[in-house]
C-alpha cells in the first residue's frame, strides 16, 4: 500500500478514522508537505511551527513513511538488516529532541499510535547513552570485590540491591531502576567506554547494552537526545561513531542547537570530576578502590603468565603513591586557579593567555597512567586488566582535556573559569567552548546527511540590522549561527487564539530593579504582587538573573503566605519536575524560577493563567563566551548588539511566552515588567515577534 502524509492525517485519513473528534489543521498540514518534500528531494529544512501545529506528527509520518518506503522484504524475511551500518541505501531517521518530556511523549504516545493505524509494521528505539545501562559482568565483579570498593554499609546495599534488580529488569536501563543508586555506586557496575569485552565476555548473550544496540541497529527510527547526537557528531569526526549511520534527522527543539552544540564541542573540567576519578582507584582515607587489592585471580581461560605476588603488590602499592600524589596536585591546581580569579576582582572569568597556571596536574596524570599500565601487564585476569585500563583510558582523556585548556591550543575556541558551590566548599571549573559552532556544523553535520529537518515553535527572529550578506530571511540569525546556508525555509503561526484568550500588560512605568536597594526595588515587587493578586496565583515568574529571583522572592513570601499562596522558588533544593507536579496540583501557585523554566516546560490548562517576564531576557554581555561571539560579530565588521543580543533576546521571548498557551482553550495574561519595551526603539521587535494578542500598557 503506497500511503503519503496526506492519507494519514488528511481528510477521512487514517487518523480521523481513529479519532471522532479529530480536525484537519492547515498548518500541520504544510509542515508535513514542507517535511516530506525536503526529506524525499534531500534539502534541509528550518521551520518554525507556533504551539498547537502538531509538529511531532508532522514529522514523524513522512519520516516513518520514508524510512520504510524500499525496505527489502526479502532481506527481512533472511533475517538479514536492511539497516545496517555500513549500508549507504539505509533510510533510517534519527529523531533528536531537547528535553526528556518530549523524548517520552514521542516514544510512549505518539509512535505507538502511529503505529497502531499504520497499515504496516516499523520499528522505532529509543536510544540511551552506554552509561545509562547496567553492565552484567561488572557487577559481578563488582560484588565480588565489595569489601575493597566501597567505605560503607549503604552502598553496600545499594550494590544488592542493583544486583536484585538485574534479575527483574527487561532493558537494564538506570530508568528503570527506582530510586536511583548514588553515582559512585552505579559507576561500578554501569557499562562504559573501554570497559567492554565484546564477544569475548560470557556474559555477551545476556548484555543489556548489546541487545539496547541490536535494537537501534534493526530501527527504522531512532529517538535520541541532543547531547547524544552531539556527542556522536564528536565521536565521527574521529572516525567512530555512536548511533548507527543515518540519512535523515529531525532536530526538533531546534532554538537550542547553537548552545548544546557549544556545550558537547567544548571543554568542561571540574575538580569533584577529577577527584571522582582518582578516589574510584584509590581513597587513603577509606583506603577503598580499584588499587586497593593487589590480589590476582586468573579466569580458567587466561593463559598469561602469572606475576608474582610481591611483584605485583609493589606495583599497586607504586600506582596507589602516585594516586596520592595526583590528589595532592589535583588541590594545588585549583587552589592556583581561585587565586588567578580572585587577584582579578570584577573579571568575568576569561582567560586570553595560555598557561596561566603550572603544568604540574597533567604531569602527575601522565606518570598514572604509565603506573596503571604496569599494574595492568602485570595481571593476568582479563577482567580486572579491562577495569584498569578503561580507568587509565579516562586518566589520559583529563590530561588530554587539562592540556587542551591550560595551553590554549584551538584558537576558534573561548576559555574561562566560574566559580561554582557545593556543600562542602566553593571552587572553580575550567571551560571552553567553540566561538563558533556553524563552521563545524557545516563541516560535520549539514555536509554529511542528506537532509536535516530543524523545527522549533521559536526560530524567527526579526533583527534591527539588515544581514550583511544582503539576505534577509525570518531564520537570518538562526542559519547565521549554525552554519547553514541553502534551506528550504517555513514558517507557520499557531492555530490558537490568542487575541481572544491572550492579553499582554506592559507596565509603562516599572522596569526591573538594577542593584541591591535600588529605590525602585518596592515598586518592582508591588508590580508583580498586583498582577499576581490579579488571577489569584496561578503564576510563572521569569527571571534572568538568580540574584533578583531570589530578592523578589523574599520580598513577596510574607504577603503571599497571607493570601496562603503556595510559593516555589528554583533553588530551594527541590527539583524542577518535582515543582512542576506541587504547582499543577496546587491552583494559586507562584513559582519564581530563571533559566531553565523559560522552555521544555509544559503546564496546560487552568494551573498556569499568568506569566510575568521581570526583564527582556539580554544576556549578560560579560559573560565570556557571550563577549567572545560579539568581538566576532564585531571584528568582521558586524554590530554584536543588533545582530546578535536583539534576535537571541527575541527567541528567549518568545520561550517564555509560550509557556502560558499550551492547549487550544488555555487563557491568562502575560505581564512584561520591562519599560523598555515601549521606550527603546528595539522594543517594537519584540513586540512583533510576539502572537497577535491584547495589548495593554498599564
């Protein structure tokens, strides 16, 4: 049966036929023509569709009726995968999203209807990262060796319990193990890079990993996230790969590729990582870990000569010195790092010179490394040879990342250091990321598959300046920026009402406070206890700034606790899903939260009636990496501000805006506490950028 999109979810389609009530949208519609078109002719397509298009199906059928248009039915019936990797004909469709609600929503709901109408069968995977799953071999190892791994008791029975679960779970998924074990035990038994013996393992029929892998290697679509796509396209470009090889991909959520790109190209070095790594070989205090027994007991098959004891227990007890030792210059490093920060008060953190600190860390990690490959020729059982050299293999992987920082060695990248707490005490971390992710993008990505979909509810962005290429386009900056040049291009509004559920207050005299006992700080929070007075609760307060968020939230809890609204405030050691879940079950919620509640945050219905935005979501032209791709803006003869803060301010917007309307008979109001808006002259493109709604300045 030859099927088109148009048969699926057209007029008497096969989902009308499914559902009663269904409604042919138009603008589903042309992005399921615009998706089909760009994947059968081999382009790439940016498209922004508003919240209630439907993106997902529009997506998902032509990408499934594509991926299973010429499978060989004589290959399927052989038993052999018309899907394998190295086969350049394969029509598997990568599927990546941002956040793990849509992943699910994709996997759980939306494939499996398809699915169910769909006259013919497909195979779809949702695809993990190898962490994720547990590792048969290495809790086996792992209990057999408890006494010298772990310090205590609990983790102790963390371990049983992991091993309980193995003996129930289908997929041996971390997903599926409720709660969660702590890190340091799941990273004794969790499969890893370098820690795999393949084929000649025993326990290889049984591998978790192996059959999640033969799965993805059979699928007609694959579901990933971002980080893992990333890491993948890392990975390639060394000649490897992660996810089986691909002609098509749909990158939805597509307004945060230029970040989580620059997040998984870049550099991230933290001294609890490092500490991490050297206490799994070897705790003094605890005197617990990899090195901690010397012993050596050879499997039957193992034919290597056997060391002797006393060779082998002054090997350890050397690379248990050298342990020692790192950790000693673990603390130095970053104590040298604090000092470079702290004797430049006011700085942002950039680092524009190589070596500004001593080589003494990379040095240290280098005479591990060897130390472990002689413990390692030294053993004969194959198990612990394997154990030990994946950790050498991560002890180079820091040096390797260590070097790459402290010298500076690519150019195209930004350098820096932040400052970060925990409970124990304050540090810094090391980062770096790509000035420029388009370039590798272009290299590694758009240049390698045939067609990638990118769509998003946020793409467009009007700028105050026109291109310097003389092209403008409402996905200007967004191609700009990821390096793609070429598209076929769409935009679609959302099919909901906005003028009639929607009205948009801009308080013409308020505009958020600055610094700390600004006079204006009362009336700021008088702002938004009146607009949140004004729909009883039932409110997201943004915030671009933690500091402010955290004031604000101060300043209001005594007079919301008398009006007896529930107050959650990101921060306060609750975590995001589980505020989302207190806030729908609770109708006059506040919550007061700052980046990460901007997007991929889903509450339709009456819960949510009121967003108020505190500030036009700049970011902070300080912040290192942010100064960086505005000097380059600038150098080749750009204006950064124009070109670059206005349109990412305007995206940032428009997220956050979006997350009042999530369903057709959703309403409420949404509150701008920015004067600028209506003052600067660039506040009219925000204001544009916006869906059509009721406009009252206040």
């Amino acid at each position: 049966m030859n099927l088109n999109y148009k048969d699926v979810l057209g007029e008497d389609g096969l989902v009308s036929r499914r559902l009663p009530n269904y409604e042919v949208r138009p603008e589903q519609m042309s992005l399921a023509e615009a998706v089909d078109e760009a994947i059968r002719d081999g382009q790439h397509l940016v498209a922004e569709a508003g919240t209630g298009v439907g993106k997902s199906f529009a997506y998902l059928v032509p990408a499934i009726l594509h991926a299973v248009a010429d499978q060989n039915l004589s290959n399927l019936d052989s038993g052999i995968d018309p899907f394998v990797e190295d086969d350049p004909t394969s029509r598997r469709v990568v599927i990546s999203t941002h956040t793990i609600a849509l992943q699910e929503q994709l996997y759980n709901k939306d494939i499996p209807f398809l699915s169910s109408i769909l006259p013919f069968e497909f195979s779809s995977v949702l695809m993990k990262g190898r962490s994720n799953y547990l590792c048969l071999r290495r809790l086996r190892a792992a209990a057999a060796r408890t006494k010298s791994l772990f310090s205590t008791d609990d983790d102790s029975d963390q371990l049983n319990r992991i091993a309980e679960w193995s003996r129930e779970t289908t997929d041996g998924s971390l997903a599926d193990l409720n709660p969660q074990p702590p890190l340091n035990v799941w990273s004794e038994v969790s499969c890893e890079e370098g820690n795999c013996m393949g084929r000649a393992c025993k326990l290889y029929k049984d591998c978790f990993y192996q059959a999640a892998r033969r799965r993805v290697e059979r699928a007609s679509v694959v579901i990933v996230n971002h980080a893992l796509l990333f890491s993948d396209l890392a990975v390639r470009a060394q000649g490897g790969s992660i996810i089986p090889n691909y002609n098509t991909l749909v990158f939805d959520e597509a307004h945060t590729m230029e970040q989580t790109a620059g997040d998984h190209l870049g550099l991230s070095i933290t001294q609890g990582q490092i500490r991490f790594l050297l206490n799994r070989l070897w705790n003094g205090k605890t005197r617990k870990g990899l090195l901690a027994d010397s012993s050596d007991k050879p499997s039957d098959e193992s034919t290597l000569p056997l060391a002797s004891a006393q060779e082998l227990k002054e090997a350890f007890r050397a690379a248990r010195r050298t342990v020692e030792d790192c950790q000693f210059r673990c603390e130095e490093l970053f104590n040298d790092l604090e000092e470079w920060l702290s004797a430049r008060p006011g700085s942002n953190g950039r680092v524009m010179e190589p070596e500004i600190v001593g080589r003494g860390m990379e040095e240290g990690l280098i005479r591990l490394s060897s130390a472990l490959y002689s413990v390692t020729a030294l053993l004969a059982n194959p198990e612990r040879k394997v154990e030990l050299g994946a950790a050498r293999q991560r002890v180079l992987t820091i040096k390797g990342n260590l070097t790459a920082w402290i010298t500076q060695s690519d150019s195209e990248m930004v350098y820096w250091l932040e400052r970060i707490s925990s409970r124990r005490n304050e540090t810094v971390k090391m980062l770096a990321a790509p000035i420029n992710v388009g370039s590798i993008l272009r290299e590694d990505l758009f240049s390698k598959v045939r067609s990638v979909i990118m769509t998003s509810a946020t793409l467009s962005a009007e700028s105050s300046a026109p291109p310097r290429d003389g092209k403008s386009t409402p996905f200007h900056y967004f191609q700009s920026r990821v390096g793609l040049s070429g598209a076929k291009t769409l935009l679609l509004g959302s099919p909901f009402n906005y003028k009639e559920n929607v009205t948009l207050i801009v308080p013409s005299h308020i505009s958020p406070p600055r610094e700390k006992g600004n006079s204006s700080d009362a009336e700021f929070y008088d702002g938004i206890y009146k607009y949140l007075r004004q729909t009883e609760g039932g409110a997201f307060v943004l915030f671009t700034n933690y500091s402010l968020m955290k004031r604000t939230a101060e300043a209001l809890t005594p007079k919301l606790v008398i009006l007896n609204y529930p107050i959650l405030t990101q921060g306060a050691g609750v975590s995001r899903s589980k505020m989302i879940e207190t806030f729908r079950k609770n109708r006059n919620s506040v919550l007061f939260g700052t980046d990460s509640f901007w997007q991929g945050v889903d509450v339709p219905g009456d819960a949510l009636r009121n967003v108020i935005i505190t500030q036009l979501p700049f970011a902070v032209p300080t912040y290192p990496l942010t100064e960086a791709r505005c000097e380059a803006i600038t150098l080749a003869g750009g204006n950064s501000f124009r070109e670059y803060s206005i349109p990412e301010a305007v995206i940032k917007l428009k997220q956050g805006f979006g997350r009042l309307v999530r369903k057709a008979d959703d309403r409420g109001i949404v509150v701008i506490m920015d004067s600028r808006i209506l003052t600067k002259s660039y506040g009219k493109i925000f204001l544009r950028a916006l869906p059509d709604c009721r406009f009252l300045k206040d």
